[in-house]
C-alpha cells in the first residue's frame, strides 16, 4: 500500500543513458558483491546509531562506514 513516504513501486522503464540494462553484464557476478563479516559488522554498527531517527532525518553524514569505506569506494 503507497504512502506518501514510501510512493508505490515504479511499472515502467527508466528511459535514461544511466539507466543499467541486462545487455551491460555478462552475469550475476557483475552486479554481485559478497559481504563479510567485516561488512556485516560496519552495517550493523550504522544501523544501531540511527535506530531512533526517522527515514526523514538520516543524512549522508549519519551513516559513515569509515571501516568499510575503501571496500565501498571498490565496489
């Protein structure tokens, strides 16, 4: 059911040059990325510091993963 925080979910393509198509990989493997322990780990930490806070009040700055950041930046 649509709200107005979460809008319903999207029927029709995205008509755009970013727009990823299955023709740009070859396999599952290009768009898969394995996480560890390690990320399990960051994730979780993240989570809890903003378990209190509504969808609307997390920013970009409020869910720093400094110990996965290079991972991250690879992916």
């Amino acid at each position: 059911m649509p709200t107005d925080d979460y809008p319903s979910t999207r029927t029709t393509p995205f008509d755009s040059p970013a727009a990823w198509k299955a023709a740009d990989f070859a396999g599952k493997d290009d768009i898969t990325v394995e996480l560890t322990p390690r990320h399990i780990d960051a994730f979780d930490a993240a989570l809890k510091r903003l378990n209190s806070r509504g969808l609307n009040e997390i920013r970009r700055n409020d869910f720093l993963l400094p110990d996965i950041a290079d991972d991250i930046r690879d992916w």
